[in-house]
C-alpha cells in the first residue's frame, strides 16, 4: 500500500451533507468495545434508522469526522496495489463486508480480532463500523445537480476511538472510507485512511501486529 494522488475536498464534502438526520445515508452500524490490552468487551449491530434521534445525531457525528477532517493532511488516499488485494487480505474482508451490507457477525467477529492483535491503545477504545449507500446525482454540463442518479455508492466507514465511562466515545483518532470517493465515483483499489491521533488503521493493511 501506498500514497496515491490527492483527495478532491468538494467530494468528501459532498458526502458529508448526506450524512445528517434529515439526509442520513447509513442504513447500518456494527462495532466493538475492547479493553486497554486490545480484548473485546462487547459488539453490537443494529439498523442505524431504528436508532433513537439522539443516538444517531452522536453516531452521525462520529462518521462524519471521517471524511470531514482535513484532506490530503489527516485523511490521505492510498493506493492497494495487487499484493493487498490477495486472497485472504484485508481488501478482501472491506469488499465482503461492504457487500453484505455489515449483515455477517461471524466476519465482523474476525475484523474485531484483527483490530484487537493490532491496536494496545492502553486505555479502553471502541470500533465502529458504518455501511452507507449514496445515489450520486448526475451533473449536468453547468455543473448543477440533475435529478438521474448516476452511481449508487455503496461504502463502509470506520472509526477508532477512545472510550470513558460507560462506553462514551472521544472524538475518532483513526479511520477509513472504503471504496476511495473518487471523481463522484467508487474506486475499489484506493482506500482513504484518517490518523489524529497514537493510533493508525494503516496497520491493518501492513499486517504488522503487537501482541
């Protein structure tokens, strides 16, 4: 994996604006506790409309600061060259998950168990795990909307953070859109990775562990 090209900020604010309660885009949320030594403490995954208003106003806002943070400095796109797109990589567990909607525990299950090898954040953090889908309007040649969809989007969001009390998140301090949002469009061989903070979900696609 590597850094590939720059992100188009009018693109991921184009998708922010799909993600408030009046235009939620999220049909799902899936995600884990895990303890300071990276062991599991519970999941959940539930359909996201079926959320009361103020539990997905705070997980909107936890999605949101995904492609929301600062393009091409703390979200930067990367190209997943044919090596990590093997059988078996983490390329190929997004695409699954991304398929079926977040609908398969017993995958979830594994991406927990890999995020807990990887991450000893010291302190209890938490995981979660946002499947969206977004009709794509198509442009006309004065650049304003039209009411043909051109593209439906489908995407994962995910987000590392830290926990207090009983299981409150802190802002995200790393995270992910997957397939890249690229020129109004899917690209399944590019990821977009967010960083603020100790921990990285780049580590996931290097396959280094520290347990």
């Amino acid at each position: 994996m590597r850094q590939y090209g720059r992100i188009n900020r009018e693109d991921m604010l184009e998708l922010t604006r799909r993600m408030t309660p009046a235009r939620n885009c999220f049909g799902r949320i899936a995600g884990a506790y895990f303890d300071a030594e990276g062991y599991v403490d519970g999941t959940f995954n539930r359909n996201f409309r079926q959320l009361t208003a103020k539990e997905q106003q705070k997980n909107l806002e936890i999605a949101k600061a995904i492609p929301f943070s600062e393009t091409n400095v703390k979200l930067r796109e990367y190209l997943l060259e044919e090596t990590d797109r093997k059988t078996g990589s983490m390329w190929q567990m997004l695409m699954a998950l991304r398929e079926c909607e977040l609908k398969n525990d017993a995958l979830l299950d594994i991406l927990y168990e890999l995020i807990g090898e990887t991450f000893h954040a010291g302190v209890p953090y938490a995981f979660y795990m946002f499947h969206g889908s977004y009709d794509i309007p198509r442009k006309g040649t004065d650049h304003e909307s039209q009411w043909e969809s051109e593209e439906v989007y489908s995407f994962l969001i995910g987000a590392c953070c830290k926990v207090s009390g009983d299981y409150e998140p802190q802002k995200p301090e790393s995270g992910f859109l997957f397939p890249a949002f690229r020129n109004r469009s899917a690209d399944s061989s590019r990821i977009e990775l967010f960083c603020d903070g100790g921990m990285s979900l780049a580590d996931l696609f290097g396959g280094r562990s520290r347990r």
